[in-house]
C-alpha cells in the first residue's frame, strides 16, 4: 500500500515538472517590459454650439412683437451675419402667460411665446456679428453648450500613434539601461475615445454671456480680439514589448 502510494507522489511530481518545463518551453515571451507613452496638443475650437432664446414682447403703445415676427427677424439677421441655415436648428419652444404679473398689473391674458435656437458658429467674430443684429428685448439668455474642432478625429488619430512613438522610445532607453534590446509590441492598451464635456474643464472652458442692456462691442476695446481658451487634447497608452 505505502508503495503504491510513493508511486503515485512521484507520479504527480513528475506530471507537475512536466507541464512547468512545457509552460515556459511554449511561452515565446519569457522577459517583457510594460511602458507608457503620453502626447497632448491644444486646438483653438473652430465648432462653436450657442442656444439663443427668443421671447415675445409688448411695449407700451404698441402691439406684441410677436413670435413669427421674432423667427423672420432672427433668420433674417443670421443671414446677414453669413450664417446658413443648414447652421441653425430649434431646440425648444414654449409659452407661458406670466400669471403673477398678469394679476398684479390686471392685463390681459395673452401668453408669450418662447423660442430657442441652436446656431454653430465657425468663430468667436461671427459670435460677434450676429450679437450686434439681435434684437435686445426679444433675445433671453445667449449661451455656449458645446465646442469642439472639425478635425478633432484626426487629432486624436495623430495624438495616439505620437503616445505609442513615445512608449517605444522610452521602452528603447529604459531595456539598454540594464544591457537588453527591445522587441516586437506584444500588447497595446489603447486610450478611451471618451472626452468628459465641461464648461469648465479641459476640454472645453469658455463663457459668453448676452447682455440685453451692453453690446458686446462696447464691453470691450475695439482693437482687441477675445477668443476661447484652447481645446487640450492627451492621451497615454500602455505597451507590452518583449526583450531579445
């Protein structure tokens, strides 16, 4: 019985030497070496998204400017300004009938309507142009929600290679420190696409408020040129290379 058992444990020692030798026999990249590699660039933003809010209003002795009014004055002024149509989209539209103020003051009951559009602008100048052809007591708020750039997938295809160009370099000085050549790539950890959107953060930071009692033009010097903070664009990734 013991014999039998003493031929077993070296049966199962054997069996555990055997697939140990034969791992490391089939494993083609016994030493690798695992870097990173980053490259970031910044972009002045060419696709600038503004929703504009248009309101119905009344003045005193005079009928309500109404909301087809305010439509055909918009478009009209956006044309001037040389913005297409295929450049302006409606977001929202609304009415309300302003209750409060309405049993206040006892006028009628006629609902003011709210219109919002989206316009993408090439520029902060065409911003700019079109600020000064708005109408300052229909237009409501005036307010970025987006920027980006019309390349910016090719930016980012550019910046990835330049991150892995990276990893391969310091992969190259890092292996000859300790007397090694680098190999072929075994693994590449490619960046996430996603950007997180933020007025304030990295990706985006700019503010351009509408101020129905100041044109833009007068809130600052006629000679001097306000543009968006630029778009700051990384990415990192992580090689696996072998050593030869």
């Amino acid at each position: 019985m013991k014999r039998i058992i003493l031929l077993l444990i070296i049966a199962c020692s054997m069996k555990t030497v055997t697939a140990q030798q034969l791992g490391y026999v089939n494993n083609p990249y016994p030493k690798t070496i695992t870097v990173s590699g980053s490259a970031e660039m910044e972009i002045i933003p060419d696709e600038i998204y503004v929703n504009i809010e248009l309101g119905e209003y009344v003045k005193k002795g005079e009928p309500k400017k109404d909301i087809e009014s305010l439509k055909s004055d918009f478009l009209a002024s956006c044309k001037v300004a040389g913005i297409p149509d295929s450049l302006i989209s409606i977001v929202s539209f609304s009415g309300n009938n302003n209750y409060y103020y309405i049993r206040k003051k006892k006028k009628n009951l006629d609902m003011l309507a709210n219109i919002t559009y989206q316009v993408k602008f090439r520029s902060s100048k065409l911003m700019d142009d079109l600020v000064e052809k708005l109408d300052d007591n229909a237009t409501q708020s005036f307010n970025i929600v987006n920027v980006t750039h019309s390349r910016i997938t090719e930016f980012r295809r550019q910046l990835k290679i330049k991150a892995i160009q990276a990893a391969k370099e310091k992969g190259t000085y890092l292996t000859e420190a300790v007397a090694e050549k680098l190999g072929e790539a075994i693994t590449i950890y490619e960046p996430s696409e996603w950007q997180p959107y933020s007025m304030y953060n990295s990706v985006a930071n700019a503010s351009y408020g509408y101020n129905t009692q100041l044109k833009l033009d007068e809130a600052k010097p006629s000679n001097q040129e306000v543009d968006f903070k630029k778009i700051k664009l990384k990415y990192e990734v992580s090689v696996v290379f072998s050593l030869k």
